[in-house]
C-alpha cells in the first residue's frame, strides 16, 4: 500500500511536468529513481499475461497519479502560468537542480570522451530552440488528416516525454499544439462538450501509447547494450532540460518581486530534494 502511494506522489509529478512547458518528464523519472523500471515496464508489460501483471502492479498506481495530475492539476497550473509563470518554472527548476548531485553518484567519474557525450545530449535538445512553429492549431471542423495529424503529434510527444531532458509540453508549444490540446484537457475535465472532446483527445492518447512503447524499447537496447555512453548522454539532456526552463523563464515579462519569490522557493525546493535524495 505505502509503494503503491509513493507512485501514486511521483505520477502526479510526473503528470504536472506533461503540462508545464519546458519541465521534462523523462528528468524527472530519472530524479525520482523510477526511470529504468519504467522503460523496463513500457518495454514488455505486453509481452504476456504475466508480465503484463507483473508491471502492472508499477505502472496503474504510476499512471493513475499521472492522470490525476494532468485532469485535476491542469487547471491549477495553467493558472499558475498565467498569474505567476516566473515562479511556478523556477519551483520546478529547483527540483531538477536538487536532483542533478545524485545523478553523478549514479555513474563513474567523468573523463574526456564522457564529457563530449553529455555535450552531444546538450545540442540534440538544444537545437529545438531553434524551431519555431508560428502556426495557429484549432480542432474546429476536424477532417480524418487532421485527426492522422494528433496521432503523429502524439508520437512525437511520447517521445520527447520519454526522453529525459526533452519537454514534452515545450515540443507541443514548438509545433503549435500545446495551447489547443491544454483546452482540451481542461473542457474534458469540466465537462464541456466531453464527446467531441474526447473524440479530439483518442487518436492523441493512442499516438502517445504507441509511441511511448516504441521510444521505450530503444531506450531498454541502449541502456542494456551501451549503459554506460547512454547514461551520459541522458546527464547532457538533463542539462538541457535546465536551459530550457531558464529559456521559458526569459519569455515571460520580467518581474522583481516573482523572480524574487521564485529564486527563494527555487532554492528551498533543490535542498529539499537534494537532502531527499541524499537519504
């Protein structure tokens, strides 16, 4: 029972990153300790009945915390966005920064050749920052390509939620998806017009699914055959992920008094998370 709560806690977190642009998903699995085992799980639980109980048993309570997170919490944080967006990134800034430390307790001293491959997982995110997308999304009128189209989205999605240091919900906002999907979600859970706006929403989920199941099993053959390389060029995404928060944070319009209260909160929450994960 207690197991199945603490995932329950680290699936709601994960499901907050899915809505802030900018936080990775994949980082923060990583961060919570429950990275492997969830590439792992994604990577067979379809493979038989009993491993499909047996991984089951780690990703519902997951998964239920990451649907509670996304349906109950969207709101709160697209609030948060609004009203105090500096402050709400740098909350989550600080939970990536606090856990960084035990991610190098996780590996060998770095040398010359490891430096260069967190540097190659640097630039493999950082060259999103030059995508823009400028296009206007709306799910008015919806044709089959259009539908085909939040499929692929979802794909690309899962991928980029899967791959620590990759912001799911930044890629959405990159290629023009991330608002209308956000409205989605929120007029689901209100219960607004909820069949066509779980009509919208399906071929997305099962784009993310898929994808998600995909992208894990590439993941699984690297970590297995190349773990070492692979957890290195996963640090250089996770530095990545730091940039890019501090990237959304320089968008918005400057504020003393938040960046202020964010940087306080911001370092109150990596000491807490560093002193959580010291334990």
């Amino acid at each position: 029972m207690k197991k199945n709560l603490v995932l329950f806690f680290k699936g709601i977190i994960l499901g907050i990153s899915f809505i802030i642009p900018g936080v990775s998903g994949g980082t923060l699995a990583v961060l919570l300790g429950i990275y492997e085992e969830l590439i792992e799980a994604a990577s067979n639980f379809y493979k038989s009945v009993s491993k499909f109980k047996k991984y089951c048993k780690f990703l519902f309570p997951l998964l239920i915390g990451v649907v509670f997170a996304i349906g109950i919490c969207a709101k709160i944080i697209k609030l948060g966005l609004e009203k105090a967006p500096i402050i709400t990134m740098l909350i989550f800034l600080g939970l990536i920064l606090g856990g960084i430390p035990k991610l190098f307790k996780e590996v060998d001293k770095p040398k010359g050749k490891d430096f260069l491959l967190m540097l190659i997982g640097v630039i493999i995110v950082g060259g999103m920052f030059f995508l823009d997308s400028g296009k206007n999304i709306s799910f008015e009128n919806m044709s089959v390509l259009s539908y085909g189209m939040l499929f692929l989205v979802g794909v690309l999605a899962s991928a980029t939620m899967v791959v620590p240091g990759i912001s799911g919900s930044f890629t959405l906002m990159l290629i023009g998806y991330y608002e209308p999907i956000l409205g989605v979600v929120n007029n689901l859970t209100s219960f607004n017009d909820f069949g066509s706006n779980l009509l919208i929403l399906m071929p997305f989920l099962l784009g993310v699914i898929i994808g998600i199941v995909v992208v894990a099993k590439i993941i699984e053959y690297a970590l297995n055959k190349y773990p070492k390389a692979t957890y290195y060029v996963i640090l250089g995404f996770v530095f990545s992920s730091v940039i890019s928060v501090i990237y959304e944070v320089c968008q918005f319009d400057f504020n003393w008094v938040h960046l202020a209260i964010g940087v306080v909160l911001m370092l109150i929450d990596a000491i807490f998370v560093y002193k959580v994960f010291e334990k």
